[in-house]
C-alpha cells in the first residue's frame, strides 16, 4: 500500500512498521532496482482507476493533498500516485490518439499536410485547437505539484503519528544537489539537424551538456558522422520516434512492428533514451522499446495535443523504464502559442521546481533556434542555468547520468549505525541522508553531510 512512497524517498521500511502501516502486510514484496514489486510485469497493463473530466481533479486525490488523512498514512496512496504518473485520471487520456472521429480525421489530414505548411500557418491551426486550454484547472498551470503533495502529507502523517521531529531519508540528488536540469533538443528538420554543431558550441561557453533527440527515418539523413559529432561534444543521442509522422501510437500493432525498427536503431546508435514526437504516448505499450529511459509525459499538458500530464517534477519508473517527465513549457508553444520571446515563464517555473527540489528538463528544438533572436534567448537561458548551478546548487546533467543515478538511489538503504543513519549500497558515497520534519506546519527538509558508505551490515541491523 505505500511502496510508492518508500520508492520515492527510500524511507526506511521500519518507520513505516512503527507507524503500524506495512506495504501489503503478509506477503514480502521486495523492490527491485526498477522500482517494481519484485512480482510486478514490466509492461503490465495498469489498472482502471477512478477518471474524470479533462481538467477536473479526482475528489480522492483531492482528499489527499488538502490532508483528509484522520492523521494516519492514507491507504489508497499507491492508487492515487500511480493516478496520477500514468494519467489515469482522465479515461482516454493514453489512448488519445486512436485515429477514430473527426479529431483523428483531422489529424490524419493535417500530418499529410503539414510539410506544405509554414510555421505562421501551423500556429494558426494549433491556437485554435488548444483553444480553452487556460480554463483547465488541473493539472495545475504552470507547473503541478499533486505527487509531491501527497508525497509530504505521507510525511507529515508519519512525524506526528510516530511522534518524531523528523524523519530520515535518501536525498533526491546525489552529492546533496538541490535540483536537478537537464537539458534536451528534439532535432525535427534539417535545417534543425545542420544547426545541432551550432548549440554545442553555445552550451560548451556555460558548461551545459545536453541530448538530442534524432528521427532515424524520413525526416532527414542521420550520418555516422552527427552521432560521433554529438557524442566528442560531450553530449547524448536519443531516438525520437521513428519518422515523426504522428502515427507512432496510431494502434497497438503500428507501434509493436515500428518499436522493432526503433529498437534496432537505439542499439545501432548506442542509445538508450526515448522521446516519442509530440508528446504522444500510450504508456502501457512502452514496454516494447528497448530503452532505459523515456521523455514522453509531460507535467502539465495542456499546451500539447494530447492533454493530461503526470503532475510530478520527479522521475518515476513505467515498468523497468525511468520516465523523466517533461516540466517546462517546450519553445515552440512558448514562442507561436503563447507568443512570449523572454524567460519570464520558465524562469517562473524554474522558481517553482527548484523549491521542490525537483527535475527541471527542457526541450529546445534546434529548429526554432536558428533565428537571431531566439538564439539570443537561448544564450540567456544557458547564463541563467549556470547561475543557477552556482547560487542554488543545481545539478545540471546528461539525461543518461539522471537515470543512472536514480537506479542506484532505488537499491540504496539507510540503515541505523549507533543511533545514527547511514546509507548501504551501490554508489552510496554520493547519496546524502536527508530529514524531513514540520516547521509551523509545512514539510521542510535539512541535508547531512557526507558520510563514509556502510559495509558488512546484515538486513537485521536497519532499526529504528
């Protein structure tokens, strides 16, 4: 019942038994290393869960972040987590994109078309289908905070349940970072592919390494040459799509025959990242994608053609993929939706992130980079992220790096050593032990500092 939270903030399983709350008493389930239940199928299909309408929040999960607890941990908290990360709150919401009606007519239509179309006209199209997106009022905009909320009332239940004036766990970041960003670039054209060289060099000046996103096919040619170019920069190849057609989760049996030539294209290119074009995704068959880690879900949808979003700014595991969700506005929205041409909205949402300490990513398509002005603000936001690396301690890292940290922060424990916690497992000098406790009633968190990794404890020396 509360294997989320553990997996979340590899809280210690013997808080959680003092309190007299255990996940699922009666049977053992370990988790492994993807953050599963060791029972759990990799791309199982997820259970229906209570739905609702496009931007109407679930009363159960509504209950949970006001707090309507009666002051134990909630017993339908994994329920309500997984409701969220998997967008099961709205009934179609991975199954958006079946081409059925006069939506996926339209669609059909204006992705044969869209190569006629420039950019002024496809903006047009877009502004009037996303029509009424501010009148949505979950997920939250600019940024939601639901998993994260109920994550700290978990908290707040076990300080005043257990009586303690904090509790300990493994920091999110290693090293004691406060956040983390990475920095990505969906690659959508030619002109965008010839401009990639362009940004490394920009992103070099500020110690910025970033991903770009590749469509192996049709779109452009993707020489051997770009790959070796993209990774002596310092940077990371992922695959994006097959060929950005926007057919990619047109059915079942489209995707399962274009995963195989997506997956022969990530072990060609040694990639182990994802992200599908446009944001579309059906989350129970990502399982057919031979890769770690995917960048298809989006905090707060609602500027994306398919709505929903998975209302945390903290990665989480899909089976045995780490999702690391999208939780900034892309460019393109921001510059033709929006029509804004400054910082002031992702550094708005950076504010938000970075005070709960959570994953800041970006897309910047090197497409919409090429003009004087938006390169420009691309350079500005690059000094922005160093300065914010310096003054608030963020992590700015590869994508490959995040979803190799969090693997090994999920088989990290803590464990008590003469009344003091210490963490035992892989990599463990670069965790930090955290405590969470209630100061004039909100969650607040301090960070230890470092300590020499545990060795040659037993599982019966984790104590209280």
């Amino acid at each position: 019942m509360f294997l989320r939270f553990i997996e979340h903030t590899r809280c210690p399983r013997s808080l959680i038994e003092r309190h007299g709350q255990y996940p699922e008493a009666g049977r053992d389930r370990t988790l492994t290393s993807r953050g599963l239940a060791a029972e759990d199928e990799p791309g199982r299909p997820f259970p229906a869960a209570q739905a609702s309408v496009i931007g109407q929040q679930p009363g159960f999960i509504h209950d949970f972040i006001r707090g309507e607890t009666n002051g134990s941990l909630p017993s339908g908290l994994d329920e309500a987590i997984d409701t969220l990360r998997f967008e099961k709150y709205i009934d179609n919401a991975i199954q958006n994109n079946s081409y059925n009606g006069a939506k996926s007519t339209a669609r059909k239509v204006y992705y044969l078309l869209r190569p006629l179309f420039p950019v002024a006209f496809r903006k047009h199209l877009q502004r009037i289908a996303l029509k009424g997106w501010d009148e949505r009022t979950f997920p939250a905009w600019p940024v939601d905070f639901s998993a994260e909320d109920i994550f700290e009332n978990a908290f707040r239940c076990l300080l005043q349940g257990l009586n303690l004036p904090e509790i300990p766990f493994i920091w999110y970041w290693p090293e004691g970072y406060s956040a983390c960003c990475v920095m990505t670039h969906d690659v959508e054209t030619k002109a965008g592919r010839d401009f990639c060289g362009t940004m490394m060099k920009m992103e070099t000046q500020y110690g910025v390494m970033s991903s770009f996103e590749l469509v192996p096919e049709q779109r452009y040619e993707v020489p051997t040459e770009l790959i070796e170019q993209i990774r002596e920069g310092g940077c990371e190849v992922c695959i994006h799509g097959l060929n950005h057609d926007g057919k990619l989760f047109s059915s079942q049996a489209v995707f399962f025959e274009r995963a195989k030539k997506i997956n022969e294209y990530a072990q060609k290119w040694g990639a182990i990242g994802f992200r599908s074009p446009v944001l579309y995704r059906n989350l129970n068959w990502l399982h057919a994608l031979k890769v770690s880690y995917d960048m298809s879900v989006p905090n707060v949808g609602h500027l994306d053609p398919q709505p929903g979003g998975c209302c945390t700014v903290m990665p989480y595991f899909i089976g045995r993929i780490l999702e690391l969700p999208l939780t900034t506005v892309q460019d393109y929205p921001l510059y033709h939706i929006l029509k804004q041409r400054s910082l002031d909205l992702w550094k708005e949402q950076t504010e938000k992130i970075l005070g709960r300490h959570g994953l800041l990513s970006f897309i910047i398509h090197p497409d919409y980079t090429t003009a004087r002005w938006s390169k420009q603000l691309y350079e500005l936001l690059l000094v922005y992220l160093a300065g914010m690396r310096v003054d608030r301690g963020l992590w700015i890292a590869l994508p490959h790096e995040v979803n190799e940290w969090w693997r090994h922060r999920q088989d990290l424990e803590l464990v008590n050593d003469d009344g003091g916690w210490r963490i035992r497992g892989p990599e463990a000098w670069r965790a930090r032990v955290a405590y969470a406790s209630l100061e004039n009633g909100e969650i607040t968190y301090r960070i230890e500092a470092a300590k020499p990794p545990v060795s040659g404890l037993s599982p019966c020396d984790i104590c209280p």
